[in-house]
C-alpha cells in the first residue's frame, strides 16, 4: 500500500522554483546528485570501519541510460536510507531551517537573489527535478531489513511504497522532461555528454563513476579465435572519472578552473569562490588541503546556528564534515577540507578534539590563510577591499576576541576609510603619511566621511590637516582600547580626552580664559551635576559652540554598544561638556549671568547640554521639555 505525502511548505517552495528554471545551468543536476552519492559512500565506508559488522565492499556509482524510455539512472551501494530518513532528506529541506528558508526567500528582490539563496541550502537532490518529470528513488538502508521507494512528478506530494531490493544503496531514476524549443533534455542520454559533465563536476569523486558504452569487438568463433572481417557491438564498463582526489594532485596539475568546479560542487554554491588555497606540506606536519573563501558570506554566517570546520579526511578517508578545530573563529567563513595520513582511521571524534597533530595541521592552516591575506593586500589591493568589505568584521573581532591574544598577528591586515582618502588605507599606510609633529593616530566613529566632518570636536583637527580613521561597524572602539598602538603611535578618539594640540602659547591663553571664566563654568557645573561629570572651557573647538566629550575609558559608542547587552545596561561613559568661550552662544550666556537672570542661565545651560548629546546620536530624556526650552529662549530674544 502506498503511503502518500505532501511536500513541506518550502520544499514545495523550492521545487516550483526548480521546475522553472531559476538554475539557468541545468547540467549541474548530475554533479549534484553524484555527490550525493558518494557522500552516501562515504557514510557507509566510515561505518564499515568503526563496526565490525558492516562489510567492507568495492565502491562504485553507476549511470545507466535507457534511450527508449528517456531514463537516466544515477545508482550507488552507499549507505542508503530508510523510511524517516526518505521523508526527512527527501520530503524536506534536511539541512536548513524551514523559516530561514522562507524568510530569505521572501526577502529576495529578484531572481538572482533567490539563486543565491537556493545555493546556500542543501538542495542537490532537487536539482534532479530542472531536467525531469518524474523522479524515483529505491533504496535500502544498511539499518533496515525493509526497502522502500519514493517517486514524485514535483506537484503538491509525493508517494513511498514498500519494495523489495537485496543490495544496500540507492537507486536514483529520472524521467526526462520533454523537449522544448529551448532545451533539449535528450542530450543527458548521449554518452559523450554524460561522461564531458563527469570529466567538468565529478572527475576528482573518489569512487568510481561508471557507465556501460558501446564498443565494436572483433567476433569470436567456437574457439575464441578472431573471424576475420567480422566485428560485434558489446557493452563495456567503461570508469569516467580520474578518482584521485583534487587535493592530492601536485599543484602544477590544477588549474584556477579546477578549484572553482571543485568548490562549487562541494559546497553547494553557484558562485567562484574569492580566494583558493591548495596547500601541500610534509614532514614534521603532512597534510594536504584546499582552502575556499567564498565570494559572498554564507546567509547565516552570524547566527547560533552556523556551524564553522572543515571537512577532514585521513588518508583520503572521510571522518566529519565540520571539524571545528580546524579553524579559529575568527575565520569561521572559510570552507574546504584537510587530508592527513597522520591521523588515526579509529580515533573517536572526542579524542580527536584533543589530538596534538590536529591542533598543529589547524595553526598551520592558520598561518597559510593570514599569509594569503597579506599577499593579495600587498598585490591586489581592490580585490582585498572586497574581501575586508565581506569579512572585515571577523577580522576585527579576532583582534578583540580573547583579551587580543591574536592582535599582533591580524592587525596589519585591518584597512580604515579616512577623511583625508579616497578609498580605505591599512594602519601601515597611515603612520607613512603622518604629519611630522603629528602623535597620535586620530579615529572617530560615525557612518561616513560626511558625519565626521560635521562633528564639532573636529575643529581643532582640520586645522592641522591630520587624517582620521572613521569607525563604522560597532566593535571598532574595542579594537582600537585592545591595541593601544600600532609602531608607537597611540590610538586617540577626537572625541574623548584632551587632544592636547595646542601650541604653548595657545595652552596659556586658554588657562587665561578659564580662569577668567571660572564663576560661569562652576555655575553650570552645579546645573548640570545630575547630568554630566564636568563642564569645562573647551581647547579643541574653534567654530562650533559645545560638543561632548568621555572621560578616558568608556566611550560614548562603546557605552551605545553595550546597551543593546541586556547584561552590561549600567555602563556608561562619563560626559564633558565642553564650551566654545569666543562663540556668540556663550557671549549670550555671559550677558544672562552678568544680569543674574537664573532662570535664563539654567535654560541655556540644559539646552548647550541637549544640543551636544543630539549631535553624539543620544536619546534626550525630555524631547518635550526641550523644544519647549528652545521656544521660550526664541521668545524672550525676540523682545
């Protein structure tokens, strides 16, 4: 008796969108479904090694093509499946999350950005669907006793039915679709075809990929001796594909397109990978390794979900898709795999989280990929903006991760937009370019050039034509305190503590100034006790009325950052406001205190307060209050 299902929602989802074509590059259904297959391979090897029970057997995968009935069957003695695993890997998306899956399908603005998000998700049995009509899978798990098959034309369900099948594996048919006036679907029955798309996608699969071909053999008598003239046509196994493994071929031997087939094929993206590695090394540490940057971040990268490693295999056997270990987090995005005959075929994955080789092979990756890095900024510096853009920010919270454990190793590879350049510079680039006097390298955080500029505590510093990093992304402050100083040169915001850029004799006019306006100054301070920690005469403005300054410590971006922690709501950056003494506005205030008007100094001592903390993107606490102050002063000027 059948059992019939109906697709999960965004199972449904995806097979609509294969059926119409959005992979405009149908081939790929048979690089996805032979790795499939020898992933299932994989699975059952590593099981033959761990018990006893399960027999080890010659691996292959067979193509058979049905020319008459337009069937190509795609067959493996892998692992196989059972019932819940047909409906789990088969009836949905088994990897991936059903609302992820749909949140970023409906947030796709085009048909471009939903193939970018199909390839982020585990869908290569589907792809089956871009070139079939009707789709039949028979397997039989090494777990199971029983057999089953499930078959589905990729409508509303699809159907599994109890059969009988003696051989552990699966059995994968595809009923072709019809031809078209665009596409031909006969030519994945053509020989010739099948085996240029298994040399393309599938030539470095290890196990062999094989396919019966016609061959003309000269005729044979009674006695087995040749007729003369005579020929006959038989079929022959023929293997399609090299079966040595990418990684382990000499580097001469590999080309750039290699690696982009071989990453696209192995992790699920339609896209070149940015940056390749394949690395080679033998004697105290001997691995092989192929190393991916993606072009773009996985969807998830961020979330609690995504699972960072690299695939890990000893002695060109598979052992885990996700060793961990094998990469700090700060280079969570990286993808590929690493090949060692060191380690043990019969180590549990516990010990191997433990095992010494293992932490040596993954520093010396480590060490490969930062070198990388520091060749494509040094060679290629537009293309390694474009990597910085994309994973920038794992750089920068590997400086900060681990009390800076690994700042002296990441910091040269950190690049900064400028307010006196056109495009992003390295901290190297910027000590080259400093100003001969010039002590400190200046930052301060805003979301562009723009914004930093308009800053009021940047008067004194356009003045003597420094240069200013500008911080974007919010952990760029706790990189800056982590550091403390790249070659001597410490890191100062323009906005916290004294600048100390005056000259010696602007430093004693400016002590003139304070004395001479101390009564003033202490009547704002007792103003605004209950609202900031000083109010001082400030050395740094020079066209603008007041800015707020923190206290050596926290900053004010620092202090928003750790807002948005429920658990570190009490940190807060001590506040300095400080007044320009030769703007107007303090005149104006001069006028009210020299006419003891109180009430007045009191209105514009909390209005320069609120102006200051507007322009530093604070929250007022009294909005209302405010505007009702600002209309009151209005009023009474205008008498």
């Amino acid at each position: 008796m059948s059992d019939v299902k109906k697709f999960k929602t965004e199972s449904k989802r995806l097979l609509d969108l294969m059926i119409n074509s959005i992979y405009t590059n149908k081939e790929i259904f048979l690089r996805e479904l032979i790795s499939n297959a020898s992933d299932a391979i994989d699975k059952y090897h590593y099981l033959s090694l761990k018990d006893g029970n399960v027999p080890s057997k010659e691996y292959e995968i067979r193509i058979e093509v049905d020319k008459p009935n337009r069937k190509l069957t795609i067959s493996d003695n892998g692992i196989g499946m059972d019932y819940d695993e047909i409906v789990n890997n088969l009836g949905t998306i088994a990897k991936s999350g059903s609302a992820e899956f749909l949140k970023n399908l409906d947030n796709a603005d085009d048909k471009t950005k939903e193939l970018e998000i199909i390839g982020q998700f585990g869908v290569g049995f589907y792809s089956a669907f871009m070139v079939a009509k009707k789709v039949v899978v028979e397997t039989k798990s090494i777990h199971s006793e029983k057999a089953y098959c499930f078959s589905s034309e990729g409508t509303e369900t699809y159907k599994i039915d109890e059969i009988e099948k003696d051989e552990v594996g699966s059995n994968i048919t595809l009923y072709l679709r019809d031809n078209t006036d665009d596409d031909n679907y006969d030519k994945y029955l053509e020989d010739y075809e099948i085996e240029d798309l298994v040399k393309k996608y599938s030539d470095y699969v290890k196990y062999p990929i094989k396919m019966k071909q016609e061959e003309e053999i000269p005729l044979k008598d009674k006695k087995g001796k040749e007729i003369e003239g005579k020929t006959e046509k038989v079929l022959v196994d023929h293997t399609l594909n090299s079966m040595i493994p990418l990684w382990k071929r000499a580097k001469s031997e590999i080309t750039d397109e290699m690696l982009n087939e071989f990453y696209k094929a192995k992790f699920n993206d339609y896209q070149d990978p940015m940056i390749s590695l394949h690395i080679s090394t033998e004697g105290m540490i001997t691995y092989n390794a192929l190393v991916f940057i993606p072009s773009k971040a996985p969807y998830d990268l961020y979330s609690d979900k995504y699972e960072k490693g690299l695939q890990l295999y000893t002695k060109g056997v598979f052992i885990m898709d996700k060793c961990k270990e094998l990469v700090p987090d700060f280079l969570r995005f990286t993808k590929g795999l690493v090949d060692s005959s060191d380690l043990s075929l019969n180590i549990s994955r516990e010990m191997l989280q433990q095992n010494k080789q293992l932490e040596k092979i993954a520093s010396s990756i480590e060490k490969k990929i930062l070198a990388e890095f520091a060749r494509l900024r040094d060679n290629d510096f537009e293309k390694y903006l474009k990597f910085f853009e994309t994973y920038g920010i794992n750089i920068k919270w590997g400086i900060y991760d681990g009390f800076g454990m690994n700042k002296d190793k990441l910091k040269d590879l950190l690049v900064y937009n400028t307010i006196n350049e056109e495009k992003p510079i390295t901290l190297k680039h910027y000590i080259d370019n400093m100003k001969e006097k010039q002590e400190f390298i200046y930052y301060a955080s805003a979301s562009s050039k723009e914004q930093v500029l308009a800053m009021p505590q940047m008067d004194l510093v356009k003045k003597q034509g420094y240069d200013v990093l500008i911080l974007k992304d919010n952990i760029d402050e706790f990189v800056m305190q982590i550091l403390q100083e790249y070659e001597g040169k410490k890191f100062k915001s323009i906005n916290q503590g004294d600048l100390d850029l005056l000259s010696k004799e602007e430093k004693e006019k400016i002590e003139e100034v304070k004395k001479e306006k101390k009564s003033i100054i202490d009547k704002m301070k007792e103003i605004l006790k209950d609202e900031v920690n000083d109010v001082v005469i400030s050395s740094r403005l020079t066209d603008s009325p007041v800015c707020l300054v923190s206290t050596d410590g926290l900053s004010f971006e620092m202090e928003k950052v750790l807002a948005q922690n429920p658990i570190e709501t009490n940190a807060k950056a001590g506040k300095v406001l400080e007044i320009n003494p030769n703007h107007e506005l303090f005149k104006a205030i001069e006028k009210v205190y020299d006419d003891n008007d109180d009430e007045s100094l009191e209105d514009y001592a909390n209005l320069l307060l609120s102006q200051a903390l507007l322009m530093e993107g604070f929250q007022l606490k009294d909005p209302v209050k405010f505007s009702n102050t600002m209309c009151k002063l209005m009023i009474k000027a205008s008498k």
